[in-house]
C-alpha cells in the first residue's frame, strides 16, 4: 500500500489532475479540440518527462498534423492519375484511387523521417507520425460524418421533392441545412497544429514545472515524483 500511496506519487498526481481539468475547461467552451494537445501530454510520459524532448514532440507533433493539409494536396493531383473523383467520393474507383494515393504518400513520408530523423530531428521524429496517424483517424472520422449526414439530408430533400409541395420541399431544405451546419464537423488543420503547440505546450510546461515544486515541496532528501506513468 505505501507503494501505491506514495507521498510523491499523490503529490503528482494532483499536478495531473489539476492540469487535465484546466486543459479541459480551457479547451471544451471554445469546441477546440483537445486530442492534439493530450498527446503531447502522453508522449511527455513516454520520454519519462525530459524537458528536452519537448521542442521533437510540439514541433514534430504540429508537423505530423500538417501533413493532412498536405495529403488533400496530394489527393487532388493522384486521385484522378489512378481513375478516381474525387466529386465522387463514395464511388468504388474513387475510393480505390484514394488507397493507393494514400498508402504511396504515406510510404514516401515515412521513408523520409527514416532518412532524415537524424539531420532534421525536430520534424522527422516518431512523434510526427504517431500525430499524422492520429489527425488522419480525426479527419477520416470528419469526412465520414460528413458523407453520411449529407446522404441522410439528400434522401430526405429527395422524398419532399417527390411529394410535389413546394412548402414541404421549402420547409425540408431549410431542417437538413440546419441539421448539416449542427451536425458536420469541422477539420481544421492549422486549429490542431495550435492547439498542439500552445495548449501542448503549455501542458508539458504545467507538468514538468509541476514536477520541480512537488520536488521541492518533499524536500531535498526526498524521492522525486515519479517520471512515468
């Protein structure tokens, strides 16, 4: 029991706690979302909180963000190469078109944090992939919602269209806009890259300062906090 209930182990704790609180409730009433800047909060852990791991995880982790910027880039020159629309984007050859365009991209990135991890370290690291793999799983979701709800939306305007009552057709276009603009999310690239790099940031600040008053507060001949979790 006094390993699980350690004074510097509860102490931390509450350094935790307190920071994922404020995080949220600084991140939540401005719907931004808060996966960017939690991850660095975990890869902090990963590196055992090496103060000097943060520049690789908030620049890497804003770089690996971008590149689904850069992919949607990518998309509109190799998609049509491989047979696809991408104004079509249910379609069997469009989606095809967009598995291998994408497996190609993603081949050529990681190929080059191998080549160059160790010249331009702060871009090309792990951190930047794991946050290219978890911003293109929020932005697969996005798109899914998005062409899922609109389906929805022209199934129900095409049912008010059949009935032939110019009210209803009125009535139906103006509840699926709504319901549209409530209900897509948005993907905004350059928002996580921020939030990334502020709110990571200031989340790796919290902790790692945190980290130097339980120190202090259990006294030099003290153990320290625990440096992974």
């Amino acid at each position: 029991m006094d390993k699980i209930f350690a004074k510097p182990k509860m102490l931390f704790m509450v350094v935790i706690l307190l920071t994922i609180v404020v995080g949220e409730y600084i991140l939540h009433p401005n719907h931004w979302d808060t996966w960017p800047a939690f991850m660095c909060m975990v890869f902090f852990f990963c590196v055992h909180r090496d103060f000097k791991q943060a520049p690789h995880i908030l620049i890497g982790g804003a770089f690996g963000i971008f590149q689904i910027w850069l992919i949607k880039k990518w998309y509109a020159v190799m998609v049509p190469v491989f047979g696809g629309d991408l104004t079509k984007y249910t379609d069997p050859h469009t989606q095809h078109a967009l598995f291998n365009s994408k497996l190609i991209y993603i081949l050529i990135f990681v190929a080059l944090i191998v080549l160059l991890k160790d010249t331009i370290p702060h871009l090309f690291n792990d951190f930047t992939f794991m946050f290219f793999i978890a911003a293109g799983i929020a932005a697969g979701a996005d798109t899914s919602i998005a062409v899922a709800s609109k389906t929805v939306a022209a199934y129900a305007n095409g049912v008010a269209a059949a009935a032939g009552n110019p009210a209803l057709i009125e009535g139906m276009k103006g509840a699926t806009d709504k319901a549209l603009a409530s209900v897509i999310p948005v993907t905004n690239v350059f928002e996580w890259m921020m939030i990334c790099v502020v709110g990571g940031g200031l989340i790796i600040l919290a902790l790692h300062y945190g980290g130097i008053l339980v120190g202090k507060i259990l006294g030099a001949g003290s153990a320290p906090p625990p440096s992974n979790h």
